[in-house]
C-alpha cells in the first residue's frame, strides 16, 4: 500500500507547532541524525542477536510478541518483524514520552510516509527488519502508533541494563 507523503516536520507546521519542535523530534524523511534517546541506527553486521517480533490481532485486540524485551547497553539488535495479521502495522522504537507525540500526529495524519531508522511500517504479510544499537540505559518502548493500534495492546518496554 502507498502512504501519502508527509514528514513530521510538515504535520507539526499543519498542527500549528514551532519548527524547533520539528527540528528536534526529526522528520520522517530519515531526519533523526544519528543519536536518539533510545540509541542510534546499527549496522547489521554488528548485531549481536536476531529478536523476531510479531505485529498481529488476537481476540482480545492487538498485540506486539514479545511483550517486552531485556537488552544490554552498548548491543545492537537485529529486529526482524512480521506482520501476521490482517490489516496493516507498524513497530516504533523510541521513549514512552516521544511515542505519545507521535500518536498524536498520527491521529491527525493516519497515512503519513515513515522513513525512519527506528521504526518500520508493514502491510498484512509483510515483513521488514529494524537495526538498533542502544547506547543508552533505561527503559524504552515499542510500539505501533496507527491510530488505535496502541490502545490496542500493541506496545511494550524494552528495558536497557547498564554495561
């Protein structure tokens, strides 16, 4: 499926919202630089394990598995991410904080295009892979921000203990 294309930058400015903000927050245009609180883009051949994640429904709503996840600081991690389910989703990597922002954006602009180092975004059967390093310690999240994905169930904590 196409998405129409809009950077976070321009649905900020559509939100009435400052370009600091933007410039900040970064756009989804591949706009984050290299550091994130959450860690930086990694390369694939410094990862130190494959975590498969699933993005689906259940009967109870939607959900991402695993549900949380343990990394060390200083690992990258090769995320290799299947959509199971029927519809479309996406899988984020940011702090709790920064995915409620982009929740909000996405309410407003439910087709945005992503192109993010962070974060994939997947059709029913899809699959893609996100490369991680996590430089920092602390507890982050994963989630999918289509507009009642999260509400969901579909977001989890990723926990990152020191060296």
């Amino acid at each position: 499926m196409k998405h129409a294309s809009m950077t976070l930058a321009a649905a900020l400015c559509a939100l009435g919202l400052g370009m600091g903000d933007a410039l900040a927050a970064g756009t989804h245009a591949g706009g984050h630089g290299d550091e994130m609180a959450a860690g930086s883009p990694g390369k694939a051949t410094a990862a130190a394990r494959t975590v498969d994640i699933t993005l689906k429904e259940t009967d109870e709503g939607m959900a991402i598995e695993p549900a949380s996840l343990q990394v060390k600081q200083g690992e990258t991690i090769r995320f290799q991410v299947t959509n199971t389910g029927e519809i479309e989703h996406e899988f984020v990597i940011d702090t709790h904080v920064r995915n409620q922002e982009h929740k909000k954006i996405m309410a407003k602009f439910p087709e945005m295009e992503h192109d993010d180092p962070n974060s994939v975004r997947l059709d029913a059967g899809g699959e893609g892979e996100v490369v991680w390093t996590f430089s920092k310690a602390g507890t982050f999240e994963f989630a999918c921000l289509i507009p009642g994905h999260y509400e969901s169930g579909m977001h989890g904590d990723i926990s990152v203990g020191r060296k």
